[in-house]
C-alpha cells in the first residue's frame, strides 16, 4: 500500500475506526493523499493494519459522511475537492477550543495581558 503514511498504527486508547479516519485525515493535511487521488480499500487498511476490514470501513465512511471522501463505483474511495481546506480549517478551529480559549483564560486569571502572552509564545518558540 503506497497512500498511507508509513508511521500509520492503532493503539487502545481510542475507537480503532476513529483512529483510520484520523490517520486519513493527516494523510489528507499532509499531503501524502491529495484531493481527487484514490485512498487505500478498506481490505488495504484492514491487512496493513491487521484489523478487521468492517472496523475499516467503519473509518472509511466517517470521512464519507463528512464529505472529505467520496465513491466512484466499481473503482474505490477518493479524497474530495476542497478536503484538506475543509480538514485544515476544522482542526484549527479545535485547537482554537482545546487550546487558545483555555490559555486565554488561565491567563486571565493570572493577570497576564495578550500582549504578554503573545511575548511569552514568541520567546517559547525560539
């Protein structure tokens, strides 16, 4: 299988199906699977996996509903037009509510003003 990154595993920490659709997904962002390119079969995804081919396709179809994937018949699954847009703004948007909102507000509570935060980020960055 060539269109999987090949750090792709599964561990117990999750729903193996949502950890498929997130590999996918970075695949997507990253750039290993480009829009309109054809991802693994869910066989493909079950034996390099060495999962159960429903639980891939489980993973498979999440991707499906939410539009990043679509089917051409007969031929297999292929990464959508505009996915990685879509993939990139979604994420960015979680890392907005996971992470900024809950640094802004212990911030706050901290006295510590955006200005200052946004200096301490450049000086961590470095």
């Amino acid at each position: 299988m060539n269109h999987l990154s090949a750090g792709a595993t599964v561990d117990d920490s999750r729903p193996i199906f949502q950890q498929i659709a997130e590999q996918l997904e970075n695949d997507i962002i990253a750039g290993v699977l480009p829009e309109e390119t054809q991802v693994p079969s869910t066989n493909e995804l079950a034996a390099f996996l060495r999962i159960n081919p429903a639980t891939a396709g489980k993973g498979v179809n999440l991707l499906v509903d939410a539009g990043i994937l679509y089917k051409k018949r007969g031929i297999g699954m292929f990464v959508a037009e505009g996915a990685r847009a879509r993939l990139v703004a979604q994420r960015r948007d979680q890392f907005r509510e996971q992470f900024v909102t809950p640094l802004l507000t212990e911030a706050g509570k901290l006295g510590i003003t955006p200005a200052q935060l946004a200096a301490m980020i450049e000086e961590g960055a470095r």
